[in-house]
C-alpha cells in the first residue's frame, strides 16, 4: 500500500494577494514555489512475509535557475491526531533542472489510517 502525498498540493492556507502586494506575501508565494520543487512525498509499505518495512520517499525537482539545497519537515498522524512518527530529510546539491529521489527507513508499524504531512520546507542556494 502506498500512501501519497503530491507536492503539488498541500494543506496549508493561504490568503488571496491583495492590490498591495507587501513583503510578507512575496514571501509567502516565494515559499509555494520552492514547496513546489517537492514533486512527490510518500509512504511506501514494502512489508511481507509478517514483516513491517515502511519507507519515506520523494522526488524533489529544483525549478530554480541555480544549484539548490532542500530540507524539509514531515510528520506521520494517526486518525486521532497522535503523532506516531517526525523527522527532517535532505537533498543537496541539486543542479537547475534536475531531478533527485531518495528514500529512507520509518519505524511505522502501519499505513492503514495514518496521515503523511509536510510540517516546514525550504530551498536555500548551494555554493
């Protein structure tokens, strides 16, 4: 079973720009674009023969103009709302146009009624 978590869309909520753009808004827009580098978030249940193995992947995809670092938050909730699982992936040095996976182990026990969310990202240029 593979849980989905598309970076093409998230839960967070935004206000419509208003005619006078402040900072805060250019920064907010600045943020769903780099979000969108994220192209996909998932659990992944590789478990069989009575064996839990749940892994995280992803795919970032850098849409900016320059090599780019990428770091993001995530946490796993249950149907109550209990967190069972968080951490922070990474992917660095990611070329423009370029598209990067990766994976890594969860100590999950379940997919079955569990919520995958992005808690914080960012894209900072890599030198």
């Amino acid at each position: 079973m593979v849980i989905a978590l598309s970076g093409g869309s998230d839960d967070s909520v935004t206000d419509a720009p208003s005619e006078a753009a402040s900072a805060s808004t250019e920064t907010t827009k600045k943020s769903q674009d780099e979000r969108a580098d994220l192209v996909d978030f998932q659990l992944d249940d590789r478990s069989s023969a009575g064996i839990t193995n749940i892994w995280l992947v992803w795919t970032i995809k850098n849409n900016s103009s320059e090599k780019s670092n990428y770091s993001w938050d995530w946490e796993v909730v249950s149907a109550d709302g209990t967190r069972l699982e968080n951490g922070t992936q990474m992917e660095t040095d990611v070329q423009p146009g370029q598209t990067a996976k990766g994976e890594f182990p969860t100590t999950l026990k379940t997919v079955n009624g569990v919520k995958l969310k992005v808690t914080g990202f960012d894209r900072t240029a890599s030198f």
